[in-house]
C-alpha cells in the first residue's frame, strides 16, 4: 500500500515537527502552515514548504478552515495532519477535506461526531456493555430532572458539558444547592467555552485514578489496543505527567481495561488512532468516562513501552493500509514516564510564562527522548498553550525510570522563562509519587491550595 506522498500539516510547535518526522520517515513529503507568530519557528525548515495562513490569533489561522483548506489545495496535498486541539476534533472540517478529496489523518466524520457528543459516546458503551459511571441516560434538560437524576445517584455529582474538553464546563456538586447553582454555572461556562450548553450528569467518583487505552484501527475491522496509560497526576483536570504502564493495573486488569476499549471501538466502527478514558475507583472498578478521536499529547509513553511508532501506524492506516500487526504482537516493555514541560510559573498559579528563551539545553542520554520545537533564541508566542516540549524516559523498571526522570529533569537547562521544571522535579520526590500511589486529586491534596 502507498502511504500518501504529500501531507499538510494543520498544526503548530512540538506535534508539527513530530509529524514531520513520521512522515519523513514514510517518505512522505510535509506542508507546514503557520501564522504570523510562528514565522520564525525553526521546525518550519524542515518542511518541504510552508504556507503563511494569517495573523497571530487561533481564530485568524489554525482554526481558519476556509484558509487551510485553501493552502491544501495550493499545495496539491493528499491528506491534512490535524495533530491535537486545534481542529483535530471537529467534524465539520473533517467533512469539508472529505468533499474536497483530501484524506483527513483521523477517525470518520461519524466518528467525531458521535464520540465528540460525550452523551451519546456514554449511551454507546452503554449500549455495547460497557461499564459507565453511574448518571443521567442523556442530556439533562432542566433543574428538576438534574435534582431528580443527582438525588437518584447520591451526591456528590459532576455536572459536564457533552462537547467539553480540557476540564472545562464542569462543577462538582454535593447537596441540592450546588447542585442548581453549579447546573447553570456549568450551561453557562459550556456555552461559553464550545458553543453548546448541554450537559449531563454522572456520579462524582472518590479519588479515582485516570487510566486510559490506546487503540489503533484500519479501515478492514481489525482494531487492536496497545495497553493502557495513567494520566492521574492531573492540575484542574489537565494532565501534567502521565506513565504507561500505570502502577496500579495488573495483566488481569489490563486485560479488561483494553476488551473494553476495543469493544467500544468496534461499537462505534472506530477507525485511526483513539484513546479511551476510564476512572478506576480505588476497588479498582473502571468507568468509561470518553474517547477521544485524536492522537494525544502522551503518546509517546506508548510508543516507549510498545516500540510501536503511533504517528506512522495512524498515518498508514488513513491511507488505506492494513494494520501491521495483531494484538498477540503488543507486548509492553518496561517504564515510561512523561512530564509536560509548560512555560508556566507553578510559584504564581502556574500562569503562562511566553517569551524569549535565553538559554537552552535539553537533557540527553540512556532512556531520555525529548519531544520539542524550541531552541535558544526562540521566542514562545503568547497566543498559543504555553507547552515547550515533552520529557520522556523509558527504563526496565518504573524506579529506574524515576531516578532517570529526575536527573533528567536536573539536566534541563531553560532560561528566560518560568517553566514547570522545579514543580515537576518535587513531584518525583514525593513518596506517594514513587509508590505510585496517586489519584487525580494528589496535587491538589499535596502541593496546591485547590
Ligand atoms: P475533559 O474532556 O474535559 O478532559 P474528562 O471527562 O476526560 O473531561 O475528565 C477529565 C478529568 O476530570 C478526569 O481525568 C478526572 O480527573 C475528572 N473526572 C471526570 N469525570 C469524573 C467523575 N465522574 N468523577 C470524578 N472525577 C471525574
């Protein structure tokens, strides 16, 4: 099967240039777009050609479909890269490279959609047996069915947007006040945030550990998982360092956890590369939480542990290939942890800390991959998250990957910017840490004030 011969890249920083090196490896040449800001970033050298597609802001460029799609045709591409957020998720422009005959490197227009709804991707697992956390059937029209629906479960509950992302749109409520008072807060953020005020509800889980699949699946029904990761280390629900395999699955567990990713996949005729969340409550029951249809930010501790290339299997298997392996051929190997290094000051609310980078010297060695776009001299625009780049390590043991996590993080040299480093660098001290024993609420619980 011919993997496409040219690719444009609907993304920007460490995800464009880790797309271009798949591809070049594919042999596959690379269109990068990029907006005003993005003029000097120097993965742009490494494209085969780049397309200015308009001014700083995301709306203006990134997520301009009109512009992308018109840089796509410019450039005569096969196929649009939409790396994550951005339009990664939106199925409305996977549907318009779809009219305009350009292959989009992802799930199905149907896919997004009905995955995208968080609502109807529960009544999907539902549907397909599925465990769920306990909550509404749908959407919750209204107070009184949210009072009904809360007080049917038990509180505490969450109340969440069906598009949300990123954390956002949600509210934790534990008694009927909160309840009525959090509903219209959390219609009103999602409103706000995606244009869709719906939410749902489930029960809130107690300290539960967020640990999910990775599946890859081509376009002949074959869909295999590649294991699972932990994502528990969580700040406001954002993931700020996440393992594979987690400490808290065993062979058993794992088993279930991926028959289960895999049912739901096959449920929603999944194509591509996904992941699916689970809560694991601490009688190590999972709960499907979502899916999400895009390659993600940590999968590169997947790729550690499995020595399978995700960006290039999802590459090959958008352009018609069939799956290169079956499950009997996953095997997990070792440790491999993930932090996200963010140009953020974790002494000041972790407020973004863009600007010029004075220095720069990423660290190196046995174990020690560094996903990342910056260099000395770079400037990290302000219009943009404030993510520099990935430290990865992979070891035989999860112990020895800490000790290489943290000399690593040592060797980390980035100045001009406050970054997360000296954060990170406590975490991996901390004794819950090391045992492994987190849920999403241990940074609030050790290290912030909430
Ligand atoms: P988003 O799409 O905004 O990332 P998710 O549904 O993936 O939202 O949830 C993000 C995080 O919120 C989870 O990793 C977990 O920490 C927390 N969370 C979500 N649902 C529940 C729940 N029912 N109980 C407790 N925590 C939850």
């Amino acid at each position: 099967m011919k993997p496409f011969s040219r690719v444009l890249i609907a993304n920007r920083g460490e995800i464009a240039l880790r797309i271009i090196r798949a591809c070049r490896e594919l042999g596959i040449e690379t269109v990068a777009v990029y907006s005003e800001a993005d003029r000097e970033a120097p993965y742009l050298a490494l494209a085969d050609e780049t397309v200015c597609i308009g001014p700083a802001p995301s709306l203006q460029s990134y997520l301009d479909i009109p512009k992308i799609i018109a840089a796509a045709e410019i450039t005569d591409v096969e196929a649009v890269h939409p790396g994550y957020g951005f339009l990664s998720e939106n199925a409305q422009f996977a549907e318009i490279c779809q009219s305009c005959h350009i292959q989009f490197i992802g799930p199905t227009v149907e896919n997004i959609r009905q995955l995208g709804d968080k609502a109807a991707a529960r009544e999907l697992a539902m549907a397909v047996g599925v465990p769920c956390v306990p909550g509404s059937k749908d959407i919750v029209p209204d107070e009184d069915e949210a009072l009904r629906i809360s007080r049917d479960i038990g509180y505490p509950v969450l109340i969440k947007a069906v598009a949300g992302g990123g954390g956002r749109g949600m509210r934790v409520a534990r008694n009927d006040a909160s309840l009525v008072t959090g509903f219209h807060q959390a219609r009103a953020e999602a409103q706000a945030a995606f244009k869709n005020p719906d939410v749902y509800i489930e029960k809130y889980i107690d300290k539960p550990r967020h640990v999910e699949v990775q599946v890859l699946a081509d376009s002949y029904g074959e869909v295999v998982h590649l294991g699972e990761r932990d994502c528990s280390l969580q700040r406001r629900h954002q993931k700020l360092v996440e393992e594979a395999p987690s400490p808290a699955v065993d062979e058993d567990l794992r088993r279930r956890l991926g028959e289960s990713a895999v049912t739901l996949s096959r449920g929603a005729d999944y194509r591509g590369a996904g992941t699916v969340e689970f809560l694991l409550d601490q009688d190590d029951n999972f709960y499907f939480i979502e899916m999400n249809t895009r390659i993600q930010v940590e999968h590169p501790v997947t790729e550690m542990v499995t020595g399978i290339d995700l960006l290039k299997e999802q590459i090959l298997v958008a352009a018609g290939a069939p799956m290169r392996f079956r499950q009997e051929d996953v095997r997990i190997r070792g440790s491999s942890i993930e932090c996200r290094i963010n140009a953020e000051n974790a002494a000041d609310g972790f407020k973004p800390s863009p600007g010029l980078i004075t220095r720069y010297i990423p660290p190196g060695g046995y174990g020690v991959r560094v996903d990342s776009h910056v260099c000395a001299g770079y400037t990290i625009p302000s219009s943009y998250d404030s993510m520099i780049g990935k430290l990865i390590v992979h070891r035989d043991t999860r112990e020895e990957a800490i000790v290489t996590m943290r000399r690593a993080l040592d060797e980390f040299v980035i100045e001009g910017v406050h970054t997360t480093i000296p954060f990170q660098r406590e975490i991996f001290r901390h004794h819950h840490f090391i045992q492994g024993n987190i849920d999403t609420g241990f940074l609030e619980e050790y290290f912030l004030d909430g």
